[in-house]
C-alpha cells in the first residue's frame, strides 16, 4: 500500500486516509491471488460483504468444466522428451463430437522426428468422453504399452480429477472478471497509464465499500479505497485521465471507421467503449467541477464518430 501511496504523490495526487466531507470520490486498487472457491462459499462472502448477489459469476456450467479441465493438460504437455533423443512428443486435445447428451474430446499425440524432419499423428491415443445427463466421465485407451499412450492415459485421468475441482469451484480468473464487472458500474477511470488503481466517483461510496468489503474476504486477495479530496491538483488529475479516456475512445471509432469491413464483436466493442466514456462524463459533471472547454469538443467529436461507427453495421 505504501509503495501504491508513494507513486500516487509523484503524480501531484493528494490522497488521504482521513475523511471529509470536500471528497471527489475515491482512489482504488485491489488484488487476487490464485485460489478456489465454491459457489456457496462466495454466497456467504457476498452476504457477509453487502454485495448484491446480481454480481455472482454465472453457476458453473459442467460441461464447461470439462472442455476446461481437458484444455488445461495440453497447455503443460509440449515437446515431452521420448527415450530417442532425436524426437519429443505434443499431447494435443481435439474436439471430435458434441450434442445434447455428450461430448468427445481426444487427446492427439503428435510425434516430432527432428532427425527425419517428419510429423507422425495418434489421433485416437486416448478418448475422453462427457455425458451431460449424468455429469460423468469415461476414458476410452488402446491398451498399448507405448509411452506416449501410457502417458496420454495418465493426462486423461488427470483431466478427470481436474474436472472434479473445475465442476464445484470458480478460480481466480473469474473472481478478477466479478470485480472488475462491479468495478465498471461505478465509472472508474483509470489513473495510471497502465491501470491497477482506479478514481471512482463518490456517488458509489456505498457499492465501493461493498467491493472492498468482498475482495478483502477473499483468500489472500486485499483491496483497498483512499479519499480523494476536491483540491485543484485532484480536479486537474480527474479532468485530465477523463479526456485521455475520450482520446483512446475516438481514436478506436476512427481506426474502426477506416477498417474496410470490421466484425460485428469489433463494432459492438468500441460503442460499448463510446458509451461507456459519455456515460462517465455525464455522471461526473454532478461530483467534478469538470473542465468543458477541455473536454466538450473532444466529448461531441466522439458522439459524431459513435454515429459513423453505427453505420458500418451490415
């Protein structure tokens, strides 16, 4: 935290743990370490903190657990050394099959001859088949002695002990993606360039205290929210981080309005981004003295652009 305060003063921002009623809103950083947690456990988290429960993660799909779990053993198994010193062998996980009542995926051994520059393929070493009716996991192997098959058997099994964790937890990823949804209906903006501590307005003191109360019950995870008081300096800083968001938001309308044919996930994005930023600068017009002449062009110049950006969709 300390390390947090220092970089903040060498930006001219006046911070404080006192409280006081001239407050712009609050300075905010968090952090979550690796770790699994049930649904119901994060529940009594959610309670225990006065989080509204519309802020769970989705319940875990099982079926989702599965392509995970299998996902996650190919990520460990590249260039496996052989007993020949000339080859290494890639365990690659493939999606055969899927419907309502299953899915198959197979693990691929793929052997790498360097000395004979060749490929050669398994694409049948290990079947890992999904049932959705039942939530259960069956492995299908050749039987063979080979060690490549022995050891995708041996990543089967793993993928299925996985499976049992993935089914019944969310991870850190999805506890980081949580808070950061929350941290998004508060109208943060980020105050150093490359992010990790955020200025939410005082509107939200009390979904913010919500947040922290949450993300400090979390298992070696912290947060933290500092007073930032309506000084020049903190008005200058606020004004200032929300026109170079206004910047970044125009400068992806106008590459997307130049692209010849932009995705839809593309388009869909930077009005998201657009929105968002008008958004922001709305709700902070009633608790910044913001300044308009520096920001109302920019501000109109990104409302013109989101209208171009529109009429790319097909």
């Amino acid at each position: 935290m300390t390390r947090v305060m220092d970089g903040l003063r060498q930006h001219n921002i006046v911070a404080s743990n006192q409280e006081g009623d001239n407050k712009l809103g609050d300075l905010f950083w968090y952090s979550i370490s690796n770790q699994l947690i049930t649904r119901e456990d994060l529940k009594q988290k959610f309670d225990e903190a006065n989080m509204h429960h519309k802020w769970l993660p989705n319940p875990i799909r099982i079926s989702d657990a599965f392509r995970r779990a299998t996902g996650e053993i190919q990520k460990k198994q590249k260039k496996v050394p052989t007993n020949d010193p000339t080859t290494f062998l890639n365990f690659l996980i493939r999606e055969v099959y899927y419907d309502h009542k299953r899915v198959q995926r197979n693990i691929v051994i793929e052997k790498v001859d360097k000395k004979g520059k060749s490929l050669e393929y398994n694409s049948t070493a290990t079947i890992i088949e999904f049932h959705k009716d039942d939530g259960t996991i069956s492995i299908t192997t050749s039987g063979s002695r080979d060690e490549g098959e022995q050891k995708a058997k041996s990543l089967a099994y793993e993928a299925k002990d996985l499976f049992e964790t993935y089914s019944k937890n969310y991870d850190a990823q999805t506890l980081r993606i949580m808070v950061k949804n929350i941290l998004d209906s508060m109208s943060p903006t980020a105050v150093r360039p490359n992010g990790g501590v955020y200025f939410v307005p005082r509107n939200h003191q009390d979904s913010l205290d919500a947040v922290v109360n949450l993300v400090n019950r979390l298992d070696s995870s912290e947060a933290f929210s500092v007073p930032l008081f309506d000084t020049k300096s903190n008005r200058g800083m606020v004004n200032k981080k929300l026109r170079d968001d206004i910047i970044s938001a125009i400068s992806r309308c106008r590459s997307l309005i130049h692209f010849p044919d932009p995705r839809k996930a593309q388009i869909t994005d930077t009005l998201h981004e657009a929105r968002r930023v008008v958004k922001t600068f709305n709700e902070y017009r009633s608790v910044v003295n913001l300044d308009l002449e520096l920001l109302s062009d920019s501000l109109s110049e990104l409302k013109n652009l989101s209208i171009a950006v529109m009429q790319k969709v097909k």
